[in-house]
C-alpha cells in the first residue's frame, strides 16, 4: 500500500472551515483526526528519525575513524548520505504535512465550539488529552527530547586534544542531539496545537484563551 502524506479525502480540507459542498464540521473534524492521528504516520516517522540517526552517526564515525581519502570509507558513505537524505526528505515531508493538517483541525475544532458549558463538555475538553493517537505522540515527542538533550550534551565532555575519532564521535552525538530535539519540538507542536482548540469547549479555557 502506498503511504500517502495526506490522505485524498483530507486535501480539500486543508483550507479555512467551510460547509460548502465539503460536509458538516463534524464529518470534516472526523476526517482530519483520522488523518492526522494515522498511526502510519507516527511509525514512519520513528522509522526515518532512527535511519537518520544511524546514518549520521556511523558517517561521522568513517570520516572520523579512516577519513574519506580511504577508498572504502567514501564508497560506504556515499549510500549512507543518501540513505539519510532519503530519511531526511520523509521528515521534512510528514513535517510540513503534518503541520498542515493539524492547523486544519485545529481551526474545525474551534470553529464547532458552541455556547455551552456542560460538565460534558469541561470533562470532555480535558480528557482529549488521553485520546490514543494524542498519547503516542506526546510519548515519541518526549523520548525524541530527552535522548536529544542527552546526546547533545555530549559538547560539555572535555575531549583528548587531536584525537579526530574523538572529535567526529562528538560531532556526530552534537548533530544526532539536534536532529532529535528538532522532531520532537515539530511533534510537540502539532499536538498542543490541535489539544488548545479543543480545549475551547470548556468555558474556563475560553475565558483563558480570549475565546
């Protein structure tokens, strides 16, 4: 099955709420969260976040280890570098498609608050949170942060003068620790996003965020 960035029923969904010939607010919210949430799309990106840390990492440690004038070293990096630039290029793809959609939902799901404020709804509007496909990515998110923050931290160790697979081991923890912090602030983002306006349907929240 061909994985799609954004799934053929969301694409005309992707602009301002609209019930004009695109379904009510509600089939369109459904639409957008089944596409978003997809756990495909949170698998393939764990899958591509660790091809691209393997690949910068064992890339840094042949430049370092051998140096690229050793014939086995360039012709090893090489299909390594385009293993990650591949890697990098489905990031960027499920980023840029992600952010897409969840800007769409979220402007669904503050356009389908309503008056009201039931306990259902203040119930309902801190609950969401704990939806699954909410929940894996505030996991993935937060793991992607933590080994970020320690593999960068790799800048502070002092290092043996002149020693270049010390160095290209440093550069390749200081390089994986940004990538890592990166994703899981793109992760993060896209989820308080869409979790804010749905947090619009408990009336304190609107007070709180000028709804």
């Amino acid at each position: 099955m061909t994985f799609r960035f954004v799934l053929p029923e969301s694409r005309p969904l992707l602009g301002p709420p609209t019930v004009d010939g695109t379904g009510s607010i509600e089939w369109q919210i459904a639409t957008l969260r089944a596409d978003y949430g997809r756990a495909s799309r949170l698998l393939i990106g764990i899958a591509a976040t660790l091809v691209l840390v393997i690949a910068i990492f064992l890339v840094y440690g042949l430049v370092g280890a051998v140096g690229l004038a050793n014939p086995f070293a360039a012709v090893t990096a090489i299909p390594l570098a385009a293993l990650g630039a591949g890697a990098a290029w489905l990031l960027l793809g499920l980023h840029r498609s992600g952010r897409r959609l969840s800007v769409a939902l979220a402007d669904r799901l503050s356009a389908a608050v309503g008056s009201g404020g039931s306990i259902a709804d203040v119930v309902l509007a801190r609950t969401f949170i704990l939806e699954p496909f909410i929940v894996w990515r505030i996991a993935a998110a937060s793991l992607s942060l933590l080994f970020g923050v320690l593999s960068a931290s790799i800048v502070f160790k002092p290092m043996s003068a002149g020693d270049p697979s010390e160095i290209a081991l440093t550069a390749a923890a200081a390089s994986i620790g940004a990538l890592l912090i990166v994703v899981g602030c793109g992760v993060f983002g896209g989820v308080f996003r869409v979790h804010r306006a749905h947090s619009r349907r408990d009336p304190v929240q609107r007070r709180i965020l000028g709804g």
